[in-house]
C-alpha cells in the first residue's frame, strides 16, 4: 500500500463546508492515513483546537456553529459548511511506565490505516513518523532511557497518546540454586532435571551434551623405541548433539604424554559414541597407566565437565628394547689345532651366552662385551644369545678348520710392455708372489719365453729362444712376492716390430701348490723400434697409510727410460680404482733421457678402507714414447685408510682462582677450563667448604665465593656436565691470609643517637655502621654491657652498612659503645630531670 500524507488542514476542510464522506473521499483521492499541519498555533487554538509544533499538526473538536462542524461524530453542520470530521483517535497504552528492552503496546479506537509516531527522548518527533502500522494496535520496543510522545493518525483524525517514562533496565536478579538443591550458586550440588549430575544453574535449565571417555585399547609392541597403538570410544550421554571436538589419551608413567586424536563432529546424545586412535612412540621402559579423555580442548559445553576421562586408568608396561648382538671371529678360517678368538658386544641385555653348533662352548659370558678365545678342530658355529626381559637377539658366526694350507705361485709382469731400441738390450721386469694360504718349502725357479707371434699358439715350437732359470726365493711367505728382471737383446731390425715375452714361475713342478695351472703370467709386448725414443714411466704412489677425512699429499716420480728426451707438457694424475681418475694435477716442461722428476697431487678418502690406487703420466699422449703402455705404475698400490683417532675426553684441564693472596671476606674467583665437551650448552656444579657462598650450579665456569677467616684449605670442586659427558676436578686450594688492599690499618667504627636529651621512659634510635673492618663483625652495647646489637661481617670492600637498634626505655644518663677488634666508639644520652611542686 501506498502511504501519502496531505496538506490540507482540518480547518480548511471544515470552512469550505466539505462534510465527512467528502473528507473521506479526498483522503482516499490521496491514498494515505494522515496527519494535519494547522497554518500555525494561533490558527489552531482559535478554533479550540491543539497544535503540536514537532509536527505542525493541529487536532481540533467539531463545531456545529455558523460554518464549523456539529459536536457529534459526523460533524454535520448547517451553515456555511458541513462537519470538518470524526472525533480525534483516543489512544491508550498498556504501561506508562517501564524499562529499557520492554515493549510498549498502543491502541487506537477508531479503525482504518493508522500512522503511528513515537517521539525521541528529548521530545522532538523525527521528519518521518518512526513507525508505520495499519492496525488499531502498535508495539514499540524502547532502547533508550527518557520521556516519549507519540500520536496515532487515522483518516482525518489524529490523536496524541499517554506519556511514556522509560528508565534503564534494573540489573538481572542473583542466580540461585534449583529446589532441593544444597550448594550455593554458581554451581549447585545436582540438577532437578538430572539427579546426580553436578553443574551450575544455567547447565541445570538447559539440555547439553555430556561426553566421556571408554577404556583405552592397546596394540602393538610394548617395547621402548616401538610404536603403540591407541583406541576407544568417546560417548555422548548428555541431553543435546555435542559440536566438534578432540579427545587424547593421557599417558602417565616414566616419560608423561598426550597423544591426541583426530576431530569428532556432531556427536549424538544419549547414545551417541565414536571410535577415536593415536598411536605413541615410547622410549622409556617402566610401568605406565593411560586414559581417554573426551573433549581435550574444552571445546564443548557440557552438563557435567568432570566425567570427561575414562576410569579407572588402564595400566600396561613398556618394556626395554630387544637386545642387539654382534659376534666375529679373527683369524678365520684356521688350520685345525689353532686357535680364534670370538669377539662379542650385547647391548640392552641382562644376560650373554655363547654356544656352539658341536665341541665344547664359552657358555654364559659377561653382559656388555668381551672376547673368548676357541680351538674348534672341525668347522664350527658359534652363537652369541643377548637376552633381556622382552626376549633374546643372536648372531652366528662359522669358523672353518681346514688343513694345513698350501701355497699357490704365480708371475706376474708390471706394467704394458716395454720398448728397446733395435740392437739393444732391455731388461724385463717379472714379479714372482705368493699368493696362497701357505709358505712354500724348496727351491724352484722362474722362467721366460720371448714370442714373435701374436697368437701364441700351445706348440712352443714357434717360439722364439729360451731364457735361462730366474732363481726364486726358498722358502716363500704367505703374500710375499719378488722383483726380478732378465735382460733380452733385441734383434737388429729395420723397422718397428712387436715381440711378446711371458714370464712362468715353477715351471717344472717342484712346489706343492693349492692351484697349479696358474703359474704363468700374461703375454706382455716389446716394441723394437729402429730409433731412439723416450719412454714415461712413473713409480707407485706413497705413502700407502693415511687417515680417512684427511687431504693427503700422494707423491710420486715421472722417468724418462727412453734413449731420447721427451719434451712437454708431461701432464700426471693419480687414478683410483672405482672412483675413477682423479685429474691431471701439473706438466712437466720437458724431462731429459734417464732423468727423473716428481709429481704430487692432493686426495682426502671420505672413510676407512682398503683402496688401490696408482700414478699415470702422459695423461693427454702428448710425448711419443718408444712405449706407450706403460705410462702408469704397476701393479696398483694398496692404500690402506685408517680412522680418524677419537676424540679427547672430557676433562676439566685446569680450575684456578683470583686474587693470588686473598684475605678473609675478601671475593675469591675460581675459573674452571674444559676440554673435549661437545658443542652444546654445559653446566658447572660448584662446592666448597667453607665459603659463603658454599655452592653453585649453572651455566657459569666461574665461582665466586668468600671466607670469614683465615686459612689454607680452602679448596673448592667442578663438575661440568653436557649430555651424557660429564668431568670433575678438585680446584687450586687457596691460601686466606692476605690483607685487601682497600682495607686501611685501622677500623673506624661509627655510633649516633637521634636524640641526646631524653625524658624519663623515653627511647632512643641507635644508628651504628663501620669501615676498614678486615675481619670479623662489630658489637653494639648499652648500660651494664648489654648486647643490643651484632653487625653484619664486613664486605669486600670492609665496610659494614649503616644500621639501627632501639634502645628501650632511659631511665638514667646511659652510655653506649660499638665495638670492632680494638676500635670502640661510644654515644651518651641525658635524661633531662623532671621537677615537681611540693
């Protein structure tokens, strides 16, 4: 509907003789319930009526008279016109008085659209009319303590309602505790609703949720250093839908923890549950106990707050770890009538055994670690069992027995060949080991052959000329081996020719060897060439012992053998076997006929081991050499990497104090050296009969402490502590005889009063204090020698503070005296006399 307001005014319509219906018919031309603005309020009151300056309204009763209105309601008239409208609205309300937040019910007597105004506090209607409603009635809700005017408008009539008197809210009344109840607010003893049930007034008057938790359920290894896993259901027992919320179990025990579950959401009540699981690491053995709680972090209110964790607490025991075992023999394999010796390490465990698959056993062994020696004559397994509460761990080791063992011989030839020099002598180079488990025992020698055909076909017929025996060493060692070198003249050739020569050691079967058919070496080449030449050769690289995680300096050196000189660059490199080479590491200018120079390159091996490793020269083929295949040492060299040695203990290296000659009471510092202590944050704990202070624990290495008197044993201890680390050490004992050299020769003790005259009965403040005090304290007395006071010993500095004393009740002239060693000082107080009339 459409709401206009007019303009005419009720005077008007009355003076132009426009009765009811017509007034009527120009209300409903306008559409709009209005209110009527009067000219102004003499206008108004002139025709008897009232005029509300906020809204220009003027609300006037009919007249019949000359050209007004009858006093009826249809305001006919005769005259000069008809009736101006019906009587004004008669508005009532249901309260006029009352408070901030309440509502106000309105009505209206006259029927049809109506327009209601509520004024604000301080009376003044707002532009537009703050509510509109087409009823007889209208409720208004007051926000705002004050005064209000309000008028109803329906038709042509307008009425003003009731004053309206609106203070602030009185405040809400003290909670109290339901019938039958005994507490006190706000929490009473149980619920009317809910027998039993603790919680506060307003959870008694409203449904809420209840949640709790089940018993917990394990699974898994109960063993420190496993995982466990934790379930149960969370209930709801309560009256209304619990929201979102978390649960944990709450493990209590050697090391306390929540392990937290994922969220639950809108869980039903009475009877709603959900299953909940989290799982723990635990790394302490012992006895523990565990619980679900529900709604862990408080998320929602509940009808009792209380119930929340499960009860009785489930108990269960972590035990320790499975213990762990190594076990290894050295030497192993042995010939039958030797012995090994078994090395063992348990950890974890309460109990070590070592058996054994047959023969006698070590049996039962100490827990940690140790060694056993065993002389098995037949191949035997020994078993080391590491046992602890939560079971056994065991490892195996064989010994093989075997008999005695053989040797096995071999030749071998270093390098890829050699060059000569057509007409020319050479010397090839032979190796003879020993590479079997066994020394040799008898002579036996050690021949070569010399080879013009590549093919080297089995009938030695082809072959070329046979050398004499090479004698071999008698007897040969277990991993022995022999250089040794036959010279070969080479034929007078015209042009570059290849030989081969092969190298075999007890070639005619007099050693008894564990292998027999690998005595020969290799076919090797010699290249004749019809002119001079250089020839790279590099020796083994050293040294052959280093450390791991250490850059080590490998030496080696480059020789020309050839007839000629060789001009560079002569670029070297060491190469490693797996790894791969290493890198060229420097040239060489230029390196005369048999001369030599050397070459070093810098390797650091990350860990421990055994490694090979060897030098090449004429890495980038730049010299042409009269042999090309021998540019690196052979055979490899062995590289032995050791560990890096451990580090130093932990230790306390040095504890020594300041000053040199401290006297008593006079600050001593003693400053604690460490070394060896891991990079981590370490604690000093001090002691020290005596001293004042007489221990410290913290963060410091330094102490400072004092002595009241003099002496010669004063001498605190340390103990530094980080992690697992931990060192102790008496300190430098110091001497307590010296005299501070801010102490004067002589003490001055003081002593005033804060009055000097007195009345009988009348008491006395005694301030008293010294300085140059070496030693010791200062005594205050009063009259007959009476001990009022004693001072504190001197500081550092040796002064005593100022203090002060009472002395009570004067009675008499009195005297008092603080004294320090021979220094005395005294105050005198008077009673004045009293007279009295007689």
């Amino acid at each position: 509907m459409v709401r206009m307001t007019t303009h005419f005014s009720p005077q008007l319509l009355c003076s132009l003789g426009i009765g009811i219906a017509t007034s009527f018919l120009i209300v409903g031309f306008f559409m709009s319930p209005f209110y009527a603005h009067a000219e102004n309020s003499d206008s108004c009151t002139s025709m008897g009526g009232t005029y509300f300056p906020d809204t220009g309204a003027c609300n006037v009763p009919c007249d019949n008279s000359g050209g007004g209105g009858g006093t009826d309601p249809s305001c006919s008239g005769g005259g000069g016109g008809g009736g101006y409208g019906p009587q004004p609205s008669n508005c009532t309300v249901d309260t006029t008085s009352t408070t901030v937040g309440s509502t106000v019910t309105y009505s209206n007597d006259v029927s049809g659209a109506t327009t209601w105004g509520v004024s604000d506090p301080d009376g003044t209607y707002p532009a537009t009319p703050t509510t509109y409603a087409d009823d007889q009635t209208f409720s208004h809700i007051y926000t705002t303590p004050g005064t209000y005017n309000s008028f109803a408008s329906t038709g042509a009539t307008m009425g003003t309602c009731p004053l309206v008197t609106v203070s602030a809210a009185p405040p809400p009344p003290p909670p109290v505790c339901p019938a039958g109840s005994t507490g006190s607010p706000p929490s009473c003893d149980f619920c009317p609703a809910d027998p039993g049930v603790q919680g506060d007034v307003a959870q008694c008057s409203i449904a809420q949720p209840d949640l709790t938790g089940g018993n917990p359920i394990l699974s898994g290894p109960q063993i420190a250093g496993q995982t466990v896993t934790f379930s149960g259901q969370v209930f709801n027992t309560g009256d209304a839908t619990a929201g979102t919320f978390s649960s944990y179990f709450n493990i209590v025990g050697p090391a306390n923890a929540l392990a937290w579950t994922g969220s639950v959401s809108n869980l039903p009540g009475p009877n709603g549950s959900a299953w909940v699981g989290s799982t723990h690491l635990f790394t302490t053995p012992g006895n523990y106990t565990v619980q679900l709680c529900a709604d862990g972090n408080s998320q929602v209110t509940e009808s009792n707050e209380g119930n929340n964790c499960s009860f009785p607490p489930v108990s269960f025991t972590i035990g320790p770890p499975l213990p762990t075992a190594s076990l290894t023999a050295n030497p192993n394999p042995i010939v039958s009538g030797n012995s090994s010796t078994l090395d063992y390490t348990c950890t974890n465990a309460t109990s070590a055994t070592i058996t054994a698959s047959t023969g006698a056993a070590p049996g039962a062994v100490s827990v940690q670690k140790g060694t056993a020696n065993v002389s098995p004559t037949v191949t035997t397994t020994y078993t080391l069992w590491c046992t602890n509460s939560t079971g056994s761990t065991s490892d195996p080791v064989t010994i093989s027995v075997g008999a005695a063992p053989k040797p096995d011989l071999g030749a071998t030839i270093s390098g890829s060949g050699v060059t000569v020099g057509s007409g020319q002598t050479v010397s090839l180079p032979i190796t003879v080991s020993n590479n079997g488990a066994g020394a040799s025992s008898g002579a036996f020698s050690t021949y070569y052959w010399v080879d013009t055909d590549s093919a080297h076909d089995a009938n030695p017929a082809t072959w070329g000329s046979q050398s004499a025996a090479i004698a071999g060493p008698n007897p040969m060692a277990v991993n022995q081996s022999q250089n040794a070198s036959a010279n070969w003249t080479a034929p007078s050739l015209g042009s570059a020719t290849t030989y081969y020569y092969q190298a075999c050691t007890d070639w005619l079967g007099q050693i008894d060897e564990s292998a027999e058919g690998n005595n020969c070496s290799g076919w090797q080449a010699v290249t004749i060439t019809p002119t001079a030449m250089p020839d790279l050769v590099v020796g083994a690289p050293s040294p052959t012992l280093v450390t791991a995680g250490v850059s080590t300096a490998f030496n080696g050196t480059v020789t020309n053998g050839g007839a000629s000189g060789a001009t560079g660059p002569i670029y070297s490199y060491i190469e490693i076997q797996g790894p791969g080479t290493f890198g060229a590491v420097g040239s060489i200018a230029s390196l005369a006929a048999n001369a030599s120079a050397a070459v070093v390159a810098n390797y650091g091996f990350a860990t421990a081991g055994s490694y090979l490793m060897r030098w090449c020269t004429d890495s980038t083929g730049a010299v042409n050499e009269s042999d090309e295949g021998n540019n690196c040492s052979f055979p490899w060299t062995t590289i032995t990497v050791t560990a890096p040695a451990p580090p130093p203990a932990a230790s306390v290296t040095s504890c020594t104090f300041s000053p040199s000659n401290p006297a008593p009471n006079q600050n001593v510092t003693w400053t604690a050296v460490t070394s060896g202590f891991a990079p981590a944050a370490t604690t000093y704990t001090w002691n020290v009969t005596g001293g004042s202070p007489a221990s410290q624990s913290g963060a410091s290495n330094s102490f400072t402490t004092k002595f009241p008197s003099a002496g010669s044993s004063y001498q605190p201890s340390v103990t530094a502590t980080n992690g697992s680390q931990s060192a102790s050490a008496n300190c430098s004992i110091a001497n307590v005889s010296g005299t501070p050299s801010s102490c004067s020769s002589a003490s001055t003790p003081t002593i005033t009063a804060s009055k000097t005259r007195v009345t009988v009965g009348d008491s006395v403040t005694l301030t008293y204090g010294a300085t140059g005090i070496q030693a010791g304290t200062c005594k205050v007395t009063g009259p007959g020698g009476t001990t009022l006071a004693t001072t504190a010993t001197a500081d550092s500095s040796c002064n005593i503070a100022n203090n002060s004393v009472s002395t009570g009740a004067i009675n008499a002239q009195s005297t008092y005296t603080i004294t320090c060693g021979a220094a005395k000082q005294t105050v005198i107080v008077n009673v004045i006399p009293v007279f009295k009339e007689f």
